[in-house]
C-alpha cells in the first residue's frame, strides 16, 4: 500500500457518514456543519462563459465543483431578449446554477451625451424588461468616460505570483481618444442622470436592480475626462439622483481602500440604505490613495476582509459577491490562462479567492449569529 492510498484509507474511515463516531455510538448523528448560503445571506459567484448563450457542461461543472452556486457573466447586445435570457437562466439551472447578474454595455452616446442616446436608453429599458420578465434580479453597468487602465503593470508577490501595480503617473496627461473626446465632471454627472431618470422607472417596474461600478483605478481625470465614480462622494451622489433601490452600486471594497476608505465604513453607508446590488470582494495595499496601489491576494492587504463581510451580513445584503481580480499562479501560466491584466491570473487563482471568500462568509455568519 502506498502512502497516498494509506492516507485515503485513513480520510475514508474518518469522513465516511458517521466515521468513528458512528462506528463507536450507532445513536450519533452529524452536528448542524458549517453555515450554508440560503435566501437571507449573500451569495458568492463565479463569472461563467455565455459564448454565443451556449454554456457548456464543462463551465457548469467547473463553478459548480468549488461550491459556487451563483454565476455572473456579461450579457449580449442591446435590446436583450427574454427567450434568450430564459433559455440561458433555464440551462444554467441543469448543473445547479442560478445567474444573479449580467452586465450591459453598448451605449456610448449616452455615456458622452451624443445624438443617439434616446434610442440607445429605449434599448436599455426593453433589456431592463426582459431581465424582469426572466427573473434576472441585477444588471451591473460602467458609466467610464475613459478606463486608466494605461497605468497598471505587472508586480511580483510571493513565491513569484503575479500582482497587478497602479501608478497615476502612466497615465498623467495622456490625450483624449477620437471615439471618447474630454468630458468635465459635469457633463459626466449630467449624462448620467439624464440615463437614470430615464431608466429607473423601468426597471422599479421590473422588479431589477441596476449596480453601477466604481471608476477602477480612482484616478480624478483620465485622458481629459472626469470620472463621476472616482471618489465616495461620487457614490453617495449617484444614489442620490434617483432616490430608488434600483439605483445602487457595485460596492468593491478594493476600489474603496485604493482611495482611502475604510470599506467597512462605507459598506454599513450604503448598505443600510439598501445601495448595495452587487459587491466585489478584494484586497490591496496601498502607497498613495487614488494614485499608487497595488492588488495583492485577498488574504494579505490593508481591509480585514472578515470584517468587511461581517458588515455585509450585518446590514442584510442577500445579492452576489465576486471575489475578482485573481493572482497569477505558476500553474495557469503553465497552461497559458491569465486575463487581461499585468499580473493578472484565471482559474487556479479563482479557486484560491472562492475558497477564502466561502470561508470568510461562513465565519460572518457564524459569527453574527451567536
């Protein structure tokens, strides 16, 4: 017998039902176990592949297998379909899964407040019904007049793990693109509450909430742009034009230490105004707020993750939460999967940040109820 089959022997006996304890007492029965995710607590989920609406028994099976019931992923173009969304809602079911948010895009002349915008805002809304229709619950959204992704490079971390730096001055007085233009503060504000006065009507009476992500990286100005969801103040006014729980955020407790924040701080802001539709769990460590950073692994920056997601229970939120942004490991560079970003890594460095984050929960609720 080799070990390793000695060690399965050993684990067999231990963790079959009733183990030694049944064999020693016939009467004992399991203890309650470890919390479990249920209607009343948050979520945790995994991004998942709708290539062309078809997902695969491979993509189920790979969330489904770390213990993640919940999925995300981004949606296809404006106006959506409600027979597409349901048959993809309804696949998704087959292995055990139910999608909580998808993201939508493609609507740049309201962004830049071009001629245009009507139509692009009665696509949106036709997508908002069908979402309602299909029982999708969020709809996340990005409002940036420009992405500073420019500034981001590579950083090694432990054992040679890739890590994802920030600096402000990369992307300093870099010029506006032709397809964007410069857009002041204002203008950016008045777009954008020209979109939500349109659409949150709609979607109050699609039962859908809209998440609008924070401007990552935070930086004040981006090729000539302001960027309405670069402060704390941003966020309080955005939820503020619209006095609705359809209009809310994506709280990223990442972004919120980038500036300075204290996340749990602005979770219990947010969250006890029920602004929170979506959440993305993340760790940083931080040189200069809104300007030097750099993205570590969610177990080793500055926010106490657990405290963040005592928070989150604490003030009842019950909607998803993507612990994205995963490491680069040795092991998916082996097998060249990485995404898009220096230091940036896939699925091996997802599993890592699921299991952190399903722990984190169920200490939050262990803790939260005694």
């Amino acid at each position: 017998m080799s070990r390793r089959q000695a060690l399965a022997s050993l684990a067999g006996a231990a963790l079959a039902p009733g183990g030694a304890e049944a064999a020693a007492d016939p009467n004992w029965k399991p203890g309650p176990g470890m919390p479990q995710e249920g209607p009343d607590t948050p979520k945790i989920c995994a991004p998942i592949s709708l290539r062309g609406g078809q997902v695969t028994d491979e993509a189920m099976r790979e969330v489904k297998q770390i213990g993640v019931n919940h999925v995300l992923s981004g949606g296809p173009r404006m106006p959506w379909d409600e027979q597409w969304l349901r048959t993809v809602m309804d696949r998704l079911k087959t292995g055990g899964l139910t999608l909580g948010n998808l993201m939508i895009g493609g609507f740049p002349n309201t962004l830049y407040g071009r001629p245009g915008r009507d139509e692009e805002i009665e696509k949106f809304k036709a997508s908002v019904r069908a979402a309602g229709k299909a029982g999708l619950p969020v709809v996340e959204y990005n409002f940036y007049a420009h992405r500073a992704i420019e500034g981001y490079y590579a950083v090694e971390g432990r054992g040679g793990a890739g890590l994802t730096g920030f600096d402000a001055d990369k992307v300093k007085g870099l010029p506006p693109l032709p397809q964007e233009g410069a857009h002041t503060l204002d203008e950016m504000w008045a777009n954008i509450s020209y979109f939500l006065k349109a659409v949150i009507p709609a979607c109050e009476a699609s039962n859908v909430r809209l998440a609008l992500h924070p401007n990552d990286p935070p930086v004040a100005i981006s090729r000539g742009s302001g960027q309405i969801m670069g402060t704390v103040e941003g966020w309080k006014h955005l939820i503020s034009i619209v006095d609705s729980p359809s209009n809310g955020i994506t709280f990223d407790c990442g972004v919120t230490r980038e500036m300075g924040h204290d996340p749990v701080e602005v979770c219990r802001y947010f969250g006890t105004r029920d602004r929170i539709n979506h959440v993305h769990f993340r760790n940083v460590r931080v040189k200069e707020p809104y300007n030097n950073y750099t993205e570590v692994f969610i177990d080793e920056g500055e926010n106490d993750m657990l405290a963040v997601m005592r928070e989150l229970v604490r003030v009842k939120y019950t909607h998803l939460i993507y612990p994205e942004h995963e490491r680069a490991l040795d092991y998916d560079r082996a097998v060249g999967i990485h995404n898009q970003y220096p230091g940036g890594g896939g699925y091996t460095g997802m599993v890592y940040d699921m299991a952190y984050a399903r722990a984190m929960l169920q200490a939050a609720l262990i803790l939260e109820r005694k």
